[in-house]
C-alpha cells in the first residue's frame, strides 16, 4: 500500500467520525499500533488501524495486532481494522469495512480474514456511530 492511500483513508476515517457527532485524531506517520484514536458517544473510545489492501485476503503482522490490542486496553479502547479494499464497491460508508482483530485466523507469523467473512462480520462505520458497540458483541 502506498503510504498516501493510508493517509488519505485515515483522513477519511477521522472526517467521518467528525462529521457524524464523534471526534477523532490520526496519528500521523505512525508507524506503529494505531492510526486513527477516536470518540463517539455510541462507540466509546476506538483505536484503529487503517488497512488498504488491492487483495481479497488482508494479511496482518502479528506484533501489529499485539501492538493495536496493547494499546486499547491501555486507553480502554475498543482495538478496530478498518479495511478499505479499493478494487470492490462494498456500499458502505468510505466504501470500508471496520472489525475487531479477534475475527482474524491466527497464522504462524500472521493474522488472516478474508474480504467476505470481513463484511459479514464486520461493523458498518455508519452503525458505528448511532449503535453502540455492545449490539455488535457475541
């Protein structure tokens, strides 16, 4: 992924957030375990990082999931991927798809979720911010 397609998506995220009675930080040139920190009274607290990915399967670094879930539970935060597979109008808002890294396969070196199980299983931004985040809870 080229870093500007990121960047431009974690705009995106934040300006939506913004605009639908949340607020939100990108944490720009990260590098790390998040990419987007945000409020909204239906969601609580969020911390997400923000994939772009051309491919049907997203494929996640281990010490990048380990380092998105340390981080939430330190800011007692909700840990969120949001993918955004620019080859496929999903029909959601920012055309992205938002879902708790424990819907990944775990893998030797890697976490796995294929795009389908993704929208399935996935939380619609929109719902996001008018539902709260209990509703989507098993």
């Amino acid at each position: 992924m080229s870093y500007r397609r990121g960047a431009d998506f974690e705009r995106q995220l934040v300006r939506y957030l913004r605009e639908h009675g949340g607020e939100a930080v990108r944490v720009a040139g990260s590098g790390g375990a998040v990419d987007v920190v945000g409020y909204a009274p239906a969601m609580g607290h969020v911390a997400v990082e923000c994939k772009v990915r051309r491919d049907d399967r997203l494929y996640v670094e281990k010490d990048e999931i380990e380092g998105l879930t340390t981080f939430a539970k330190r800011f007692r935060a909700e840990p969120l991927i949001a993918w955004k597979p620019p080859h496929v109008r999903t029909g959601l808002p920012l055309n992205a798809v938002l879902f708790p890294p424990d819907l990944m396969e775990e893998r030797e070196r890697t976490y796995v979720i294929d795009l389908e199980t993704a929208l399935e299983e996935g939380i619609d931004a929109s719902r996001l911010v008018t539902r709260p985040l209990d509703h989507y809870r098993r």
